[in-house]
C-alpha cells in the first residue's frame, strides 16, 4: 500500500514534533536541575565580614561544639550559656551559617536562656556539597531537635525556636514533627517550598517562562525531598497548640509580604496561639536591626562602593582588608531592642513566665 504524500508529510511533522517535546522535556529538565545546583551552591565561611562572628565575642560567650547526623550528612552544632528560662534553638537563613545570629545568641543568654545554634546541611562547619533546598532547613532542624532530645544536658529544658527566612520556614513546617516546642518565633519565612521557588523563578524569568517550566521545577524539588517536598508551614502550624510569632517587613523584596511569606496566608491559620507582627517598612535582613545599625551600614556601604569605583571593580586585597577591620562590628551587628524585647516578652509568656 503506498503512503499519499499528504500523509507522509502530516508523518514527518508528527515525528519532528515529537523530537521537539523530546529535546524540550529533557533540556528543560536537566537545566532546571542546573539552576538549582547553581542557587543551592554549598555556603563556605567568607574570609571577610561586615558582622561579628563568634571569635570577636569568644572572650565572654563560652560555647561547646557538638555534631549530630541529619541524612548523610554530619551536621556541626554550639551550645552557648547554661540559662534555666529555656533552649532557644536558632535555625539561620539560606547562605549563611549560625554563627550570623551571635547578636541574638548574645541577648538571650544574657537574659538567661541556653541557646542551641547549628549549621545546615551545605553550610559553614556542616558536611554537605550543596544546600539542597528550600525544604532542607525543616529537615535539619528535625534532627537538630532529635538530638537535643537525647541530650540529657539539654532536654530537661523548655524548647523555643527562632528562625529567620529559611529557618523562618523550619521552625514553622517542624511543628507537626512530635517535638515538645513551647513557642516559635518565625521571622521573614515562606509558606511552601515550592511558592517560594515559584516566586524566585517569576523574579528571575517572569511568569510566561515560570508557567511553562513549573512542572520541572516541581519534579526537581519532589526527587530531591519526596515527601517533604510540600511541607507546610501554615499546615504544621494549624495541627500544633504551639505559641508562634509569626514576624515579617511590608518591603521584603527576597519573600514577598503578600505571596510567598506565612504571613500571607495569615487567613488560613486557625491556630490560635498565633501572633503577627507586621513591620512597616522593613526590608528581609535589616527588620531585625536598630536604626543606628541600618543607617550605620547604608554609609558603610557608600564608602566600599566608593572603593568599588576608584579600583575599577578589583579591591586590592590589602585595602578590602583594612576596610573590613576598621568596620564597627557591634554597630553592623546591633539589634532593635523593641524587635528582640517583644520576641523575649513572647517566650516568657508561653512559658508562663511574664509579669
């Protein structure tokens, strides 16, 4: 039987179609990969920074080093004071390490707290190649909690959780996990964290792009974490009788106040031991920060581009050092105290403690 020349060409372009979806599907999905590699990139220690560190506080803030497991991967812990009020466990945000909320560490044992801070998986002392993603810090402060539990030093206290961005998202998705939380202040989190992925993408490539790539990006995150894939917050929250403060800046440009954040979905949180503290203004590193503070940085900052400028780009590396050591670090590094009271406020009255 012969083929029509009509058939043959619908034939042709049928099979060139179908190597068309072929190559789409298969590029679209090992360059989704790629992008993720790329942005969860493992967080080494910067030689420089405009913070202090715990080296430049070592001299009053005795910690011990402990190391726990969290998958595969051997997870670097410090323990620091030995208060009674409760364990403040710190989960910190994506590219950064613990020692990057030492301020907060600082205050709370100073206001009679033992504090428990740990490296995520991909970051600063911890074992890991990469950060993995958005739902790794719930997962890590899951096993950072497991082993607080079996720590007879630590589990006799009452267990608060303060997280900001990515641990904002960890210390409200680990509400549903079986541990004894007193309270959880989650500050600048995400919802989801494929919403949160989603609006990167949308940032990056806008919504046509992110619209015909979402089924990618939902199967890389889904292979990466399973079922952890779509843990959320506001869900974990809603099944909890935990206090929560739930903290975010009205200008966040990195999680956006009416999207990607918690605090958008405030409407679907039933539970009711939920606060909200809304921060007019305020941007996703610096709602933490005293006026002093943000101001202090926005001049430092005019002076290194300034810098920038007069070296074309290419700071000799003995001028970009002498600029980080004349830095103020407690002024980079100071808190609000109104921000850091109502979060102390917040922990004694779940704990039954204020006045």
């Amino acid at each position: 039987m012969k083929i029509s020349k009509g058939k043959l060409i619908k034939r042709i372009l049928i099979a060139f179609l179908c190597v068309i979806l072929l190559v789409y599907i298969i590029g679209s999905f090992f360059a989704v990969k790629y992008v993720f590699n790329e942005n969860f990139k493992r967080a080494e220690k910067s030689e420089f920074t405009a913070f202090l560190r715990y080296d430049d506080v070592a001299d009053s803030y005795e910690r011990e080093t402990v190391q726990f497991n969290s998958g595969e991967n051997n997870l670097t812990g410090y323990i620091y004071g030995n208060g009674n009020n409760g364990l403040v466990v710190i989960s910190h945000g994506m590219g950064g390490d613990s020692e990057g909320y030492i301020s907060e560490t600082m205050y709370f044992v100073d206001h009679g707290y033992s504090v428990f801070g740990f490296d995520n998986t991909g970051s600063g002392q911890s074992e890991g190649d990469s950060m993995m993603g958005m739902a790794q810090s719930a997962i890590d402060l899951d096993a950072a909690l497991t082993y607080i539990e079996s720590d007879e030093r630590l589990n006799s206290l009452p267990v608060l959780l303060y997280g900001h961005s990515w641990g904002g998202y960890a210390v409200a998705a680990v509400l549903d996990s079986g541990h004894d939380i007193k309270a959880a202040v989650s500050v600048a989190g995400y919802n989801t964290p494929m919403e949160i992925v989603t609006e990167f993408s949308e940032n990056m490539m806008g919504n046509p792009v992110t619209f015909i790539e979402y089924p990618f990006i939902w199967l890389n995150n889904k292979l990466t974490f399973g079922d952890k894939a779509d843990d959320s917050a506001v869900d974990s929250i809603n099944s909890s009788d935990v206090h929560v403060m739930i903290v975010h800046g009205t200008d966040d440009k990195m999680i956006s106040f009416d999207n990607a954040a918690i605090i958008a979905h405030k409407d679907e949180i039933t539970n009711p031991y939920v606060i909200y503290k809304v921060m007019e203004g305020k941007g996703h590193n610096n709602l933490f920060m005293s006026e002093e503070c943000s101001d202090y940085i926005d001049e430092k900052n005019e002076e290194y581009d300034r810098l920038v400028e007069q070296y074309d780009g290419d700071i000799p590396y003995d001028i970009k050092k002498e600029w980080y050591e004349n830095l103020d670090k407690h002024k980079t590094s100071e808190l609000s105290e109104q921000f850091i009271s109502d979060v102390n406020d917040f922990y004694l009255n779940a704990l039954g403690m204020s006045d």
